[in-house]
C-alpha cells in the first residue's frame, strides 16, 4: 500500500484526473475552498510559491481545493493541496474551460470537468464551493470574482465568503469604495461578503473560522467586525 508523498505522487503521475460527478460530490458535504487566479505566472515566480503554499496549508487541513484546472496560479494551488494532503484524503478538482490558447489541464488534478462556457463553468464553481479565494489574475480572475460578488450581492446563493490575496485587490475594492459607493451605486452592506487580506497567514486563519462554521451549521456565516467595514484600511460605515 502507498502511503504519503509516494502515494499523492503515483495517483497524479499513473492516474491522472478522474471525471468529476458534480451530483456525487455535492451529496458528501465536504469542504471546498475555490481559488481563483492567473494562467500566466509560472513557477519559481515569487506569487505562485505563495499559492503554492496557501493551498499546500488548505490540504493539510484535508479541505478540497476547487481550480480552474490550468496552469499558473491554478496549477500553483492543485500542486500545493496535492502536496499537504499527504494521507490523499481531501480532493484536488480542476475545472478547466476549453480554450484555443493557454488553458491545458495541470498534472495536479485529481477530479477534473471540462466545460465549453464560461457561464456553465462558473455556475459550478458556484455550487461546490463554500470559500472563495482570489489570487493576483486578469480578465478571467476579475470575471470570477465580480460574478461571485455580484450573486451573493442579489442573493442568489446563501452567504459565502470572498478573501482577497494580494495587493492589487486591495487597490481594487478601495476604487470601488472611491467611485462605486460613493455615487450610490451599490451599498455598504454589500461589503460584507469581502475579506481583504495581507499574507497567507490572514487567509488561512479566514478559512478555517469559516470550516468551523460549516462543521458546526452546515454553511458559512459573516464574521462581525466591529461598527463598520473594514476594507483594508478604509472603514465603509453601515447604514441603518
């Protein structure tokens, strides 16, 4: 029997990915912390050994990582929770998008969909996941986050978390405060979903709160902050 680092590394090298049952996985009532993030940046680049990292703590922890299944920061996270899960009990899912360029399947995943839209794609996300962290990206990420944002904002899914990694999120959630809340197009309450952190550290201590939440109600649940928003250095009042 193959134990460990030995058996993580024969069910990636031999096996490959399994087909993911989306109806299967749904009914085990697992955990699952999606991390969404970059194609472009490669290995040995300063940020993806830190989602390397992020997600190697998240499968020491046995929670299930959901990717987008590609490579860069994908890849980074599938290849770190591959790493930490060391007994291979928690699961590594990719799904990945069909694209004429740069998205390919990393060797990393475990449970693998393949979708032809987008929209399909992110619905899924969706519904696996109770957490969701955005990692530095471009288009594709800012899609990702926004859609996540914008379901919870209308209430379309229950409560669940958005943790932000990395300083262009912060810049970006403080444009939003500047112009977005300022003119009256959106409210402070719809803050309360965002979690803006600095370091892994800040993020990890975030998901496992909400893991206790979920063992203990079956969902995650807003974590209070004292009076107002706190939004990585601005403060978002709430209104009555």
């Amino acid at each position: 029997m193959i134990m460990g680092d030995d058996a993580k590394t024969s069910k990636v090298n031999v096996n490959h990915a399994t087909m993911l049952d989306i109806e299967n996985e749904l009914e085990k009532g697992d955990f699952r912390v999606a991390i969404f993030g970059s194609a472009r940046i490669k290995e040995g680049d300063k940020v993806y050994n830190e989602i390397y990292e992020l997600a190697k703590a998240i499968g020491s922890r046995q929670y299930d990582v959901v990717t987008g299944g590609g490579p860069g920061l994908m890849e980074a996270a599938n290849k770190g929770h591959t790493a930490g899960d060391k007994e291979n009990i928690a699961e590594s899912i990719g799904l990945n998008i069909q694209l004429p360029f740069e998205q390919h399947s990393n060797e990393y995943v475990e449970l693998e969909k393949s979708f032809a839209k987008f929209s399909d794609r992110l619905d899924t996300f969706m519904q696996l996941s109770n957490v969701f962290v955005v990692t530095p990206g471009g288009i594709g990420t800012m899609l990702e986050f926004f859609f996540t944002w914008q379901l919870l904002q209308v209430k379309k899914m229950a409560f669940k978390p958005i943790i932000l990694v990395g300083e262009m999120w912060e810049k970006l959630i403080h444009w939003v405060i500047d112009y977005s809340l300022k003119d009256g197009l959106l409210s402070s309450g719809d803050f309360e979903f965002i979690y803006v952190v600095k370091n892994n550290a800040e993020a990890i201590d975030l998901i496992d709160r909400f893991h206790d939440q979920f063992k203990k109600n079956g969902q995650c649940e807003p974590i209070k902050r004292d009076g107002s928003i706190d939004v990585s250095g601005k403060s978002v009042e709430k209104k009555d």
